[in-house]
C-alpha cells in the first residue's frame, strides 16, 4: 500500500465520489419500516386485509378528528375530513378510505372521530407516505379542529425522525469530544486527526452503499444510525491500534515503508482478526426473522467493512506518506511518549505479582452487576419513545382518552365468511376483550371477513401478550389474529426464541476465530468466556436503569418497566464484538512477545505495556461516542448508548486491564499451548515481526 500509495488514493477517491454522491440521500432513502416477524400469524393477517379489505390493515393510516365544542357531525368537522379525504385519495399509495363510523370510530360523547386511509403500498412505503403527508394533514387543523395522524405507520414516521434527529445531535457533540481524547492519547494533532479522517471516509462509503443496497431490498433507516456510531468507535479503534504502532516502528528505524511493513505485519494482523470477530457477531443477527433487524445488522456490517477495508489500504498508504509528519503538532509531552507504557508495565508486574486479589475482585463486582439480568423483562417500545408533542402520540393519547385505554391497539380478527357469527360470539366472550365490531366483508368477494376485536388493556400493557394467546386459543382453527399489537408481541417472540441460538453461534464463531488466530485452544476458550461476563454486567445495569427507573430523572426519560424487545439480540451481538476487539488487541500482543521471548510473564507484562494505553484511549474513545447518546430524547438510542458504554467501561476495566491478564499470569506456558495435531490443522499465523 505504501508503495502504490498514489493507486491507492485514486481507487478510494473515485469510490469515494461515486458512494458520496449517494451519501446524502441515506436517510431519506432507507427504509421506516420492517419491525416484524417474517411468517408470523400477524403478518400474514395484514398481508390479507391489504389485499380483501381495501387496505384496512395496521399499515393503515388512522387521522384523529377532535374537537371540544363541535360534533363529528358538525360542518366544519365534516369539512375536515373531507379535505383529508382528499388528500389520501390523491395518492396511489392508500386504498379505500373509511370514514368515522359511529359505534366504531367515533367516541361516545360524539366528540372524535378517526378517519382510516388503508395502506395500498408496503410498509415501508406507507411510513414514507406518512413522512410525506402529514405536514398537510396536521395543517388541517382550524377553528377548534385538532387533527393528529397516528397509526403504525405515523408512529414510525415521527418515531423515525425523532431518533434520526437525537442521533445527528449526538454524533455532532462526540466528534469534537473524541478529537480531544486523541490528542491526549496521541499528544500530535496529525495523529489524532488521522483516525477521524479514515472513519469519516468509511462512513461515506458505507452510507453511499447502504443506498445502492436498499435499491436491491429494503434497508432499515436504523441500519445507518447504528453504522454511524459503531464505525465512529471502531474505525477509531483500528487507527489508534495501526498509528500507534507504526509510530514505534518509525522510532526504531527512520524508514517509513518498512515501518508500514512491520506495522501491517503484525498490529495489521489483529485489526483484521478483530474486524473478522465484528463482522461474524452481527452475521448471527442475520438469523432472526424481522427485515428491521436484519438490516440494522447488515447496515452496521457493511460500515465495518469500509472502515476495515479503509485501514488495511488507505491508512498504510497515508502513513507511508506522512511518515515522520505524523508527529506534526505535538505537544510536548509528546516528545517523551513512547509504544511502550511504563506505567501499563507497572500494572502488568503489580498484576503479575498479586493475581489472586486482582481475579477475585473483578469477579464479585462483574457478578454483582449480573445478578438484576435474571429479572430482566423485554417487550416491543410503547408510545412513550416517541416525544410528548408528536402528533403520532398526542392522536394516540385523545383516542385512549375518548374510547378506552385498550382502542389505540385494536386486533384483528380475518375468519372465513361461514364463521362470522361463531367468531364474533367467540371473540367477545374472550378474556380481555372490550369490545367487538360486527363482522365487515372483503372487497373484493373473497370468502373473508374482518372483525376488530378492541382490548381492555393498552396495548403495551403486559396482560396484552396473555390476551392475545387466548384469544388465538379461543377462535375457530381458521380464524387468524393480527394488528399492530399483535406484531409486536409475535416479534417480540421470534426475538426471544432466536436468542439462545444467536448466543450459541456468536460462542462458538468467536471461539473460533480466536483459535486460528492464536493457536492456543485454553487462551481461546477464556478470552471467549470472559467476554460474557462484562455482557452480562451491562445488561444488569440495563435492568436496574430502565426497567427499575434508577437514574431514570437524571437522564431525562420515563422507565416503560421493561428494556425494548430488540435490546438482548442486538446488544449482545454488538457488545461481545467489541470486548473481543480488545481481547484480540491485548491477546495478540502478548502472543507476539510470547513468540519472541517464549516467557509467559514477558508476555503477559508486555502485553500490557505495549497496548494497555491503546485499549484505555480506544475505551475511552468508545464510551464517549457511546455517553453521548444517553441523553437523547428517544429512549432507544438512549439505552443503547448507555448499555454499550457500560458494557465498554467494565470490560476495558475489569477484563481487559485485570481479568484476562491475570489468566494469561494463572495459567503461564498453558495459556499458549496447542496439541500438535491442532497445529498442524490450523493454518500457521505469527504475530510477531521478522
């Protein structure tokens, strides 16, 4: 790279232009919608209300028609929705649009009433229909007429913006905040600066190839939000790791190529051991049949891809360039810094000394934070991620308010024509069932009718899942169960039913991985294990924070009394990749010592002293790009920012600056040995360089 230094600027600028000139469109283009269970019983009910029912499914579009002093009945209401009447038929988008219907969409006291525009597009089109119209319809509103679209797809719509907006925000106030970090770390400008280059370059890239993805299938929004985040952090990660160490090869020989050359030799080695460990983590997250999660993963995934494929080829060749620039602008404390920490050294022979009070500390702390995850509860978000002057959430609250607590989440119910009566009869004999509306017949002559079955509970409540089961359990054989709160809770199932399977291949890949790599199956097994215990510590801390409300005043939210449904999949996956990043930082350095010295304390202490400084400025960095999160509106990215820095804080602390050094001192010669026969089957791979 450092060689062909000016082919590889060229490749990357023309891919950068040619992917940059999609970037901008990322967020408008991508998905909103996706949050679902492929082949569960809720979507294939609203696969067939879209096609025999005009569209009345839960993509439909609800628009609340509220006002105080007039009826749903009065002239200047009815004038509104006529006006919003229009505005849906206008687009090709909706289908049959069903006015407010008394006994059925309109409120007892005759005050409110809900206009439904049926969903004639997917999903996903039908939030971007919502992001599209309802600054027409929230216009509507006039002389004491209050209009608020809401639905699935509204809350989406408004939900989706929320969190874009949050996002934006945070990763605006980390970058200078990280800049900082590096400086310190680095104590040269250029160095520091070097790394946000690289992943700011990868982020383009990533963002130009999420657009040109979702024109193939659709990519969740989410996807890029992540990618955003979890790049900003890596890329940082791999940089610091590949600066660092050339700096030292500099030191020692002047020679910018062959510094690049030892560099890549062997801190190259782990940069993509550890992007290999990401990128198979989230590979797992594949499994789970949801198109929302899948994408986040597959969106996260590719922006790694960039940013790896960036510091394997763009940042050698850069280095190669700058060579003894890269100390431009140093402090002068810089002058002084050398690869290997004196102070990390200490630590290391302190470690190496007392292992036993070290070991057994960390132990009781991570396992005391583990103990709140065996309450853990999950479910799908309620209306209260979305901001209090959303239209979505202030629509939902006047229908909760006006026709029961249970009417912003009606089910639905699709039977056979021949069980109508038997089904209704069924249904309103049902535990949890409000109400039943008579049946209505398809469209289109297909044999269906469709009933909506109103809760007695809001829809987010805990007892909805209970009355869902029994009502699937009551009904007629042929008679399906859907609505919005019904997707959620059969997504919420697949998610927990995938779980044990995401965890095991995510084990077992990273054990791996980690087993070619080091040569050494007692080392792997540990590093692998160990990375369970700051996962579970985090998601301990996640149940005290967010379900139990600790702390819930000072971050600015409102507890739901539960962690969102995607969290354990999705953390998990993200949270085991990045505590393997840093055991294959500190795990590979030591192995280069160990093969150079053959010496298990040299290794374990050198080790330490040569990337204990990396993982402390690269957690650092990590915690906070991941903090700057905690104080979005939106509590999602609010609890990923917070279990992610938590998760980063233990595991640099407790496991990869004390735990796993104190193994690698425990278990000496053991550590790295590996049975001949092993040896021979794995392919032959050295850290150290020469």
């Amino acid at each position: 790279m450092a060689t062909h230094a000016k082919w590889v600027f060229g490749v990357w600028l023309i891919a950068l232009v040619a992917l940059g000139a999609a970037a901008p469109s990322v967020f408008s283009s991508l998905a909103g919608a996706g949050w679902q269970a492929n082949g569960s019983e809720s979507v294939r009910v609203r696969e067939l209300a879209q096609q025999h029912f005009g569209g009345n499914s839960s993509a439909a579009v609800q628009v609340v028609v509220h006002s105080d002093t007039g009826m749903v009945s009065d002239p200047a209401v009815q004038q509104v929705l006529t006006e919003a009447t229009a505005i849906f038929q206008g687009d090709d988008r909706f289908g049959a649009v069903i006015a407010p219907q008394p006994g059925m969409s309109i409120s007892p006291d005759g005050h409110t009433g809900v206009l439904i525009a049926g969903a004639n597009a997917s999903t996903d089109e039908m939030v971007k229909a919502v992001d599209d119209l309802k600054g027409q319809l929230t216009a509507l509103s006039k002389d004491g007429v209050e209009v608020y679209p809401t639905g699935a797809s509204a809350l989406w719509s408004d939900f989706n913006k929320a969190n874009h907006d949050a996002m934006i925000k945070a990763e605006m106030f980390s970058w200078p905040v990280t800049l900082a970090i590096m400086v310190l770390a680095f104590g040269s400008l250029v160095a520091a600066g070097l790394p946000l280059l690289l992943t700011l370059a990868g982020l383009i890239a990533s963002a130009g190839g999420l657009v040109l993805l979702n024109s193939a299938t659709p990519i969740s929004v989410w996807a890029m939000n992540f990618a955003m985040m979890f790049a900003l952090a890596l890329g940082i990660d791999y940089a610091l790791f590949i600066v660092a160490r050339f700096r030292d090869a500099l030191s020692k020989t002047g020679d910018s190529r062959a510094a690049v050359a030892e560099t890549m030799d062997t801190a190259g080695k782990a940069v993509v051991l550890s992007g290999l460990t990401v990128l198979v983590s989230l590979s797992a997250v594949l499994l789970v049949p949801a198109p929302a999660v899948r994408t986040m993963a597959v969106g996260i995934m590719l922006a790694v891809a960039f940013v790896l494929a960036a510091t394997l080829t763009l940042l050698p060749a850069v280095l190669g360039k700058l060579g003894p620039k890269i100390n431009a602008g140093s402090l002068p404390y810089a002058k002084r810094q050398q690869h290997r920490s004196a102070r990390f050294e200490s630590w290391g022979r302190l470690l190496h000394k007392h292992p036993w009070p070290f070991a057994i500390g960390s132990l009781l702390i991570l396992a005391a934070l583990s103990i709140p995850v065996l309450d853990l509860k999950v479910a799908m978000p309620s209306i209260q991620v979305v901001p209090t002057d959303a239209p979505v959430r202030q629509g939902y609250e006047l229908i909760q308010a006006q026709m029961g607590e249970g009417a912003p989440g009606m089910l639905q119910i699709i039977a056979p024509a021949a069980e109508a009566e038997a089904t209704a009869a069924v249904a309103r004999a049902s535990d949890g069932i409000a109400m039943v509306t008579p049946p209505m017949p398809s469209v289109d002559g297909s044999g269906y009718v469709m009933l909506q079955a109103i809760p007695n509970v809001d829809p987010s409540d805990t007892a909805m899942g209970a009355i869902l089961g029994q009502l699937r359990a009551d009904l007629p054989s042929q008679s399906l169960v859907g609505g919005a709160p019904a997707e959620n809770l059969d997504l919420q199932q697949a998610l927990n039913d995938y779980l044990p399977l995401i965890i095991g291949v995510i084990l077992v890949l990273g054990f791996a991985l980690l087993l070619v790599a080091l040569q050494a199956p007692l080392i792997a097994i540990l590093g692998t294990v160990v990375s369970l215990l700051s996962t579970a510590a985090a998601f301990g801390v996640a149940k005290l924070i967010f379900q139990d409300g600790h702390g819930a005043s000072l971050l600015g939210f409102t507890p739901q009394g539960f962690l969102d449904g995607w969290g354990p999949v999705f953390f998990f996956a993200m949270i085991f990749a990045i505590a393997m990043d840093y055991t294959v930082f500190l795990l590979a350095t030591a192995k280069e010592h160990y093969e150079e010295s053959g010496d298990p304390e040299h290794a374990h202490v050198m080790g330490l002293a040569h990337s204990g400084r990396i993982i402390a400025a690269a957690a650092a960095v990590m915690v906070a790009v991941f903090f700057t999160f905690a104080f979005a509106e939106p509590l999602p990215p609010k609890e990923m920012g917070i279990i992610l820095g938590v998760a980063v804080l233990l595991d640099a602390v407790f496991i990869r600056l004390m735990l796993l050094p104190v193994l690698l001192r425990l278990t000496g010669h053991a550590a790295w040995w590996s049975p001949a026969w092993l040896r021979r089957v794995l392919p032959t791979i050295k850290f150290s360089h020469g």
